[in-house]
C-alpha cells in the first residue's frame, strides 16, 4: 500500500537522519489541490417564511416613531425604505442561503446540539475524562435525537402524501433519477488548426449547455470526403437545382427562391461578410429534427421490397431491422445478405455514417441443434461481420431464440422490484401514505414497466414464467394493503384493488386488437391482423386442464377450473389469438366495427372560424342537487341572453348502465315555418353515454342539412340545446383535435352548414330541469335505444375497450370468490394507516394481532383465546364470537353479531373495538420466569 502511494504522483518523500533504528525515517509530502472558494451570493429575503402580521405591527411602530416630518420628496422616500428595510430584517428571514437548517429541525433538535457544544467546548478546555464521558454522551443523544426527529418528519410527510407533484418528486429523489442542478462542464474555444481546442470555464446555464452539445456534434459528425463517390452526386445535386420546373419564376415549390432574387440577395452581400455555412441548425427539442431525417431515410426499403424474396423490413427512427424466414437458418441467410448490401450501398450514397459495431444478428428456431447460437449465419455489414447476440433487443423488448421472452420477463422483474423499493419507503405498517395514494404509484411507476409490450410478451410467455411477474406485483399488493405472506393471492390482490397481471395482459391485448381491426385495409398491422396461419404448438396449460377434467370425471367429482381463463384454448396463445378470444367473449366479435378517425389534412382557413359559438357554463351556476326549478330558471335565463334563432335543436342521448344499448335522439323546432320535426338513431349495442349524446347531434345536424332549399333558406341562426357537457367540451376543441370518427363527422357537417352562412351555437342546458325540449328529447332517446335496430350501429374503439374493461372486470370478481368479505369496509379510505394495514388484515383473515395468525407466525405456542379459554381465537372469534368482549362489542353491533356485518359497519367502529379490547400490538407469549 505504501509502495502504491509512493508512485503517485501527488506525493513527494525524503528520508531524515537516523535516530538509533536500522531503517531511516521518512517524510511523506501529500499535495493536496486547492479547493475553489466558495462564493456568497448576495442575501435575499424569504417571503415564503416571513411573519407579515409582526412586520405590518413593526412598521407601523417605526413609522410612528418619527421624530419629524419629512420635508422633500427624496428624504420621505429614503426614511421609508430605510423604515421598511428595518422592519423586514425583524420579521422576514434573510440569508444567502448559508447555514439554512434541513426541514425535519425543530427545537428538539437544537436543544440537543447545542447541549453536545457546551459538552465539546468543555471538554476541549478542561481535558477531564469526566468531560470527555459527557461529551461523548451528549454526542450520541444528540445524533439519536437528530435520528428519531428526520424519521418522525418524514412519516409524518409520507402519511400527507398525495397523487401529485410532491409524491413524484420524493420518488426521482429515491430512486436516483434527479440530475445534479448545474453540472460543471467544460466549454472549449474553437482550436486553430495543429491546435486543440482549450477549455475556458465550465457550462452552467442551459444555453451554455445546448451551445457545448452543439460543438461536440459537428466535431464527430463531419464526414470523411470521397471524391469516388462525392464526384456523381455534386453533378447529380448540381443538375437538379439548375432545372427546375417552373424555369426560374417561382411558380411552384421546386425553389426557395428565384434567380433573380439570388442575385440580388448575392449584390448586398459585404465584401468578407459571407454568411458561409449555417451552425446553429436546428433548435434544441425541435420536432424538425426526427421529421426530416425520416423524410431523408424513407427510401432505404425502397429496393428491399422489391422481389418476393425480400425480407420484412421495419423502420423506426434510425433502427432498421430485417426478417427472413425460410425452412433453414442457411436459406434465411442467403435472403438477408443482398438485404444488407442494399443498406450499405445506401449509407454510403447517401453519406450516412452507419454502426457495424452496434448491428447485431439473432436467430429463431425450435431445432435443438440450432436454438441457442449453436449454429451462427455469417452475414457482413458495410464489410463489418455482424456479431451473434442471444437476446437482442428491440423496441424495449428482449427476444430470445424461441420467443419464451423468459430474459426480458427477467429483466423487468429487476427494474419493478427496484421501483418498489422506492414505494415501500413510503409504506410502512404503522406509518405511511394513504393507500389509494400507493396504489395510484404502483400502477403509474410500477407497473406501467410491465404495460409497455403486456400485450405481445406476457400473452405469448408460459404460465411458470408469467408467474415471476405475478409475485413482483403480489410483493406490492402488501405494500398498499398492510397484509402479510399468509394471505390467499387472489384475495391478497383483490383488497388492493388490482387485477392479476394475466387479466390485465388480455385486456391490454383485446385494446391492441380492437384498434388494429379499425385501421385502414392495407396498413401493415391491419395485414398482419388478418393472416390465419394455421396453429401448430400445443398448449401444455391446456392439455393438463383437460387431463384433470377427465380425472375428476372418472372419479364423478365436479371438473376443476382451469389454472387461467386461456388454459381453455387448445393452441399456444398469442397477440392475435387472445384478442381474438376476448373480443368475442366481450361480446364485439359480430358487430360492425367504426373505422379509426384518422387525420384528414383540411387546413385551418376551410374550417367555419367564427361562426360557431360553445356556450358551456350558465350566468348563473347551478347543481345536480338543486331543485328542478332553480335549474329551470338558471337554463332560460342564459338562452334568453342568444340572439332568437330560426331553427332550435333539443338533442339528447341514453345508454343503459352508461355502456350498453345506446340511443339518441332530437327535436328539430323550425320558428319561420311552425312546425318540428323528430329524429332518432341507435348508438350500438356497446357504447357510452356520451357516444349516445354524439350520435344525436348528428342525427340532427344530418336532418338539418337535408332540409329542402327553400326551407334552408329561412334558416340563419341554428341553436343546439343539450344537457353533455362533455360532448360539448369535446367538441370544442376544434375538428382537428377530434380522436374519433363520429366527432369528426359532427365538425363535417358544422363546415358544411356554415358553409351556406348558417351561424351555430351550441348550448350546454342543464338536464332533468323541466325544459320541454330536453324532455321530449329524452323520450326519443330512450325509444331509440329500446326500439332501434343495435346490431347496424357501428362501434367505435372507446366502447370496445370499455366493454373489454367490463369483461375483465367481471374475471377479476370471479377469481376473488376466496375472499371473506368481498364488498369494501364503510370509510375503510378515511382511516389512518395503521388502522387501513390493521383492517386489510382483519378483512383478508390474517392479522399478527390475532392469536391464530401470531401463531402460524411462530409468536405464540398457543392459539387458544387468552380471554374466554373457549376455542381458537381467529378473526371471526375475536371481532364477532369471543363472550369476554360482549361489552365491548355491544355498543357498536349490538349482542350477537356476524362477522359479516361487522366488516359491512363503519371502519371506525372496528378499530376502536380492537383499541378497547387491547389489540394493538402483535400478539405474543410473555417471557417465561426466571429461574430461582
């Protein structure tokens, strides 16, 4: 070790002389390199700290305090400020940050430091060992202080958590993710030729950074020349920009600018002033950037589709990957080299600086011989071979010779379970956040790993590996509920409100399908949708189903329930095959499908502007629970404020439960000719309440357009009256912010009547108020979803999903049948966390404050209930059974009652049962005598 430091070169040495020992002495020099100073900032004042009450008070005092009066302007002004200065360093803190105390410091924690600087300062001058004991005392009460204090602040800081900034931050603080504030850069001066660039200072603002990145990119970016291939594309640029189609006049989009235009602008150019090339390029974050290089690259594939042999080619950004399939890994080879000749060729046209060393290769077979790297294709790239790599990754997802996806399965599991370390800080037993807070972290920082791909890679992977990920979310399931191992999974995942990851794959995966079904014929996700490749692997979870079905058969007791609802497909399940079977389950798999609203381009100035006014709020609010009357008053008083329109619309739409046979309905009141006309439509068989209000309005602006022409003539002012704010606010948005085909329909025709000088209001109207054209509305509606033919309706992507949703949501209640209690605990959500992990624990049926349960545990030796003696106390006996809590008991539930209606009473009246009756501690045996 010595001779290491010695070789430094940080450290000098020399020897002394001799003092009587064999070996000469040696001084060691150490340099040490000389700390910047730091720099103090000028001081500010705190507002957010300051105590306004005491300045208002402490001004007012010096104000009247003044001797005299001021007699000019400039001395009233400069006694002020000197008067307002005085009485904020009395009542607001002022610093420059320097010796700012860390937030959990409280009086506590001062009494106990400044009792440690008495002990050390007398300590240091007396030298006593009795002032070094107290010293030494004093120091260790005061960093245990210090200790209890920031745990005790930070508890009390978890418990107030909320789903919002706060709880964010404190989570990229945990786990790592905050990024220091200024990072020390050094910024180089451009070097002179033969000269390197030299650093000046370090980069601190974020300008200074952007200008930094820039500089180090154009150094790494500048390509070599090659005047083999530079020559013909100089000519092939030079000919393209001489010849262009509008000869020079500017006409078309050939030229930024004509050539008489160049010259001039060339004319005003100052002797040594040439603008030269452009180094700023493109801002930082600009979405220029990735738009033109795809445009640049868009080609590359051009000639790799041109055969029928070619390979499948994807492209995203700057990744390109090719798929060759054939009967052997030799055949699949000789498909992807002409592939890869055809990329090179073109980075090398097209002065593209490719990666050899990042392009890797990987196979996907089911031979033995083969699967693993056993047998590697040689393939080159830009004269680079390509190297092997076992799991490659791509898009996020790690892929393996024979699509197990057990490595990526793998690797996600680390990043959840470093994830929910940063939950459990958060989630203690006796302390921490609310649970509906933990819960909505777990599914936003958790488990949105496991969303991203779910519907490729866990419907594909085998029921053992799919179960690692299983354990992960079970793992956090504890952390939002409290509970402990020895709960039932199902009912363990159900008390936090969760759906099994499997459940939550499918529904990931039907949403997949029901998109990629409504994407346009062509579109290469809508072809791969519709392949039906015959199924070839067998299903082993289904096979083992249906060899305990016979078993159970044979010996006549009732077939047992598969392992997993897809256990029921004979075939391996797939992306394609999952989704296929829930949608059908779901109930989508015969009705007519909406295509997606894709962009339809219409520029801004085609669109009607100012002739469309949203009206969304009344002058007067009002609520759901106001009286019919109060909101009657409040809707005329607001329509009375419109301009008197020539044609008024009363739409409205009906869904039952809000998700199942829709309808709308409208009442077209036409003022100049007298008379109204009626219009109904189905909705569908699924869909939403507020798809129903949609397709109303357009049943009525479709019935208006229609009118005859000399009835549309009399019509200039058109008011449409509804009671969905939310269609209204959906529309408001404008048409090309429109997600679905049905509002883009809704924006068509407002155009097209606008178009013919038609001005639109839309109204929102209070419903359920008593206004005549509500009502009738709402009886149209009710008709059309009770009368109308549901199965022509076409469905649109949010109703699938949402009865993709149902259906899962009805698998989930289905698997949670082991629950004791499966309806929700009264004001479970109002309690704190101690009394939520206590009342999760009593509801799933094992709680460590229960005998039965601390003796599974291994706390006691003895089940047997220490207050009657009668029988084992578990959570049934002590909260509903136990004779020796009869007193206690009665004055929430009453003598005798189930345990069925204590956990459907107040939550607040079980934990206080269980404070009175004494179980608040884990239950455990008293130590035994000491010996005699």
């Amino acid at each position: 070790m010595l001779r290491d430091l010695l070789r430094s070169r940080d450290v000098t040495w020399v020897t002394q002389r001799g003092i009587g020992s064999d070996h000469l002495p040696i001084l060691v020099t150490l340099s040490s390199s000389v700390q910047r100073p730091r720099r103090e900032g000028r001081g500010r004042f705190s507002h957010r700290s300051a105590d306004w009450p005491k300045f208002r008070e402490r001004l007012d005092q010096l104000i009247n305090a003044w001797s005299a009066q001021p007699t000019s302007l400039n001395e009233a002004a400069s006694r002020l400020a000197a008067t307002i200065l005085r009485a904020a360093r009395a009542s607001i803190p002022f610093g420059n940050g320097r010796g700012r105390r860390p937030p959990f410091w409280n009086q506590v924690c001062q009494d106990a430091t400044d009792r440690r600087e008495e002990a050390r300062v007398a300590a240091s001058r007396s030298r006593s060992r009795a002032d070094v004991l107290r010293y030494q005392e004093e120091r260790a009460t005061a960093d245990k202080v210090v200790d209890n204090e920031k745990t005790a602040f930070f508890r009390q800081k978890a418990a107030e958590l909320k789903p919002d900034g706060d709880m964010w931050h404190l989570i990229r603080i945990m786990d790592g993710r905050r990024p220091p504030a200024k990072p020390a850069v050094a910024i180089s001066r451009p070097g002179t030729e033969g000269q390197p660039a030299q650093p000046t200072r370090p980069a601190v603002t974020d300008k200074e950074k952007a200008e930094l990145f820039c500089q180090a990119y154009a150094q790494v970016s500048r390509l070599p020349k090659d005047k083999t291939s530079d020559h013909p594309i100089k000519i092939e640029a030079r000919r393209a920009t001489s010849q262009t189609c509008c000869n020079g006049g500017r006409d078309a989009f050939c030229s930024p600018f004509s050539r008489r235009e160049l010259l001039l602008g060339i004319r005003k150019l100052r002797k040594g002033r040439s603008p030269g090339v452009d180094q700023e390029g493109l801002p930082q974050g600009s979405v220029l950037a990735p738009l033109l290089w795809l445009i640049y690259c868009n080609d590359i594939d051009d000639r790799l589709r041109a055969g029928d042999s070619s390979p499948t080619v994807s492209l995203f950004a700057d990744d390109v990957a090719l798929l060759a399939t054939g009967r052997s890994l030799q055949e699949c080879a000789d498909r992807l080299q002409p592939a890869l000749d055809e990329v090179s060729r073109w980075v090398k046209t097209w002065k593209v600086q490719p990666s050899p060393s990042k392009c890797v290769m990987t196979t996907f077979t089911l031979d033995p011989k083969e699967c693993g790297g056993k047998v590697k294709p040689q393939l080159s790239f830009c004269d680079h071979p390509l190297g092997y790599e076992e799991t490659p990754t791509f898009l996020g997802l790690k892929l393996d010779c024979q699509l197990t996806f057990a490595a990526h399965i793998a690797a996600l599991r680390e990043k959840m379970a470093k994830r929910r370390a940063c939950i459990s800080a958060i989630a203690g037993r006796s302390y921490g956040s609310h649970r509906s807070t933990l819960r909505i972290a777990y599914k936003s920082y958790v488990r949105s790993l496991f969303d991203y791909g779910a519907a490729i890679y866990f419907t594909h992977a085998a029921p053992a590996v799919r179960e690692r990920l299983e354990v992960e979310q079970r793992k956090c399931a504890r952390l939002i509920t409290g509970c402990i191992k020895l709960t039932d999974k199902e009912t363990l995942v159900a008390e936090a409100g969760l759906p099994p990851l499997s459940l939550r794959a499918k529904e990931l995966a039907a949403g997949e399908y029901a998109r990629i079904v409504r994407l346009p014929p062509g579109d290469p996700a809508r072809n791969l949708l519709d392949k039906t490749p015959p199924p070839r692997l067998r299903y082993r979870a289904h096979e083992a189903w249906r060899r305990a079905v016979t078993s159970a058969e044979e010996a006549g007791l009732p077939p047992p329930p598969p392992a997993d609802e897809d256990a029921t497909l004979s075939f391996k399940p797939c992306f394609r095959r999952v989704g296929r079977w829930v949608c059908d389950r779901a109930g989508l798999s015969d009705l007519p499908v909406e295509p997606l609203a894709l962009y339809q381009g219409a520029p801004p100035w085609h669109h009607c502007g100012d002739a469309v006014r949203f009206v969304l709020d009344l002058p007067q609010p009002t609520r759901r629970t106001d009286l019919p009357e109060k909101r009657k008053e409040a809707a005329l008083a607001a329509l009375a404020l419109v301009p008197d329109p020539d044609c008024t619309i009363w739409s409205d739409g009906s869904a039952k439960e809000g998700t199942i046979q829709g309808g709308g309905g409208a009442i077209l009141e036409l003022h100049r000719e007298g008379r109204t006309i009626e219009c109904v439509a189905p909705a569908g068989r699924v869909c939403s309440s507020m798809r129903a209000e949609l397709v109303a309005m357009t049943e009525a602006l479709t019935c208006l357009h229609e009118l005859p022409a000399p009835s549309k003539a009399l019509i200039k002012r058109v008011l449409l009256c509804t009671d969905s704010r939310s269609g209204l606010q959906l529309l408001s948005r404008g048409p090309d912010d429109q997600q679905s085909a049905i509002g883009q329909r809704v924006w068509g025709l407002i155009d097209a009547l606008t178009a013919a000088g038609k001005d639109i209001t839309l109204h929102w109207v209070p419903g359920h108020a008593d206004l005549a054209g509500n009502e009738a509305a709402d009886r149209l509606a009710n008709q059309a979803a009770a009368d109308c033919a549901q199965e022509e309706a076409p469905i649109d992507l949010s109703s699938a999903r949402t009865a993709i949703r149902r259906w899962t949501s009805e698998l989930a209640s289905a698997r949670a049948q082991r629950h004791p209690h499966r309806e929700p605990t009264p004001s479970h959500d109002e309690l704190d966390r101690w009394g939520q992990a206590t009342l999760s624990q009593l509801r799933t049926g094992y709680c460590p404050l229960v005998r039965a349960t601390a003796h599974r545990l291994g706390l006691v030796e003895d089940p047997t209930c220490r207050a009657c003696g009668e029988e084992e106390e578990d959570v049934e006996h002590l909260l509903a059974g136990c004779p020796a809590h009869v007193a206690a008991r009665a004055g929430f539930w009453g003598h005798c009652p189930t345990l069925a209606e204590v956990l459907s009473g107040p939550a607040q009246h079980i934990i206080e049962f269980m404070k009175r009756v004494g179980r608040v501690q884990v239950a455990t045996d008293p130590p035994p005598p000491a010996a005699p």
